[in-house]
C-alpha cells in the first residue's frame, strides 16, 4: 500500500487490485469516501474522484466529468487524453444523460445515434447524471476499448460512487 498524507490525514491506496470484482468495488467506494471531503472546494473531488476510478477500475481508457453551464456541458476533471470541451444537452451520450437525468449505458458507441467521438479508441461507455437537490450538475463519463464492457454492476458501483460525491459537493 502507498501511504499518502493529506491535510493531516492519512489515506491509503492499495497499489495491487483484487481480482473479485465485489471487493474492488468495495475498495473504490472506501477510496472516494476517505478521499472526497465537503470541505473541499468541488473541483477537488471531482478531480480526486477521476483520479481513483481510473486507477482501480479496469479496461477503461478516459473517465471524467461534465459540468453543465446553462444548456450544455463543459469538460471538467478528467483522466484519459484530451476530450471534447463542449457538449450540448440532449447530444450524444453525456447530453443524453444529462437530459433524461438518468444512467446511459452504450455496449457499443458506433451503433448509438449522434455519439460524440473524444477518443477513437473507446468503443463502449457509460454516463451517469449528477442530480443534487433536483438539479442536474453534470455528468460522470467513463469510456473503455472493450465492446460492452459496462455491466450492471459497473452502473450500480458507479451510481453509487456519484452519490458519495454528491455527498461530499458544497
């Protein structure tokens, strides 16, 4: 384990990754709720929150965020190569997400309707909406090079990571 010290606390990180996809799980979900902290200026968490889901999640080639800013997103924290910095509500997956303000799961970019290619290696992807008090603030964005790499449990873990966020924005 790598020992990190923040603020006078200390987090640890697991350098090596268990293989039950249960207890990885379990490890990103411990990872954000010691590291996001309300506290924190959101940028922070947004960034800490990239930052550990590309680290421990496998086969995934970009992960990030998408802040709304009136009618469309801007690109915000990430993790991966550079990415498209403006998407309309209601286009592509992240706009698609955003507008129906629920989970979008895409086996295979090239058959989904307007899709917004950022890296042409990314072949599936997943977008979750992120909805404090009612209102959309963007969305959590994650790509892989595998088709159909987003199964239920991957939308449920990472459902569940931007509830713990949501916990943790001022």
């Amino acid at each position: 384990m790598i020992n990190y010290n923040i603020t006078g606390d200390t987090m640890f990180v697991k350098t090596s990754l268990p293989a039950d996809p249960a207890e990885l799980h379990a490890l990103i979900l411990e990872n954000l709720r010691g590291y996001l902290d309300a506290s924190l200026p959101a940028v922070s968490n947004y960034s800490n929150m990239s930052a550990i889901l590309m680290h421990f999640l496998p086969r995934i080639n970009w992960v990030g965020f998408y802040l709304r800013e009136g009618e469309k997103l801007i690109l915000g924290p990430f993790q991966g190569l550079p990415a498209c910095t403006e998407i309309a509500i209601g286009k592509g997956v992240c706009g698609t997400a955003a507008l129906l303000k629920e989970t979008v799961v895409v086996e295979d970019v090239e058959r989904f309707p307007g899709h917004i290619a950022c890296d042409s290696a990314s072949r599936s992807e997943i977008v979750v909406p992120i909805i404090q008090n009612g209102n959309l603030l963007g969305v959590l964005d994650v790509d892989s090079p595998d088709l159909g790499r987003f199964r239920s449990a991957d939308r449920a873990l990472l459902e569940q990571a931007v509830d713990v966020l949501i916990d943790n924005l001022r």
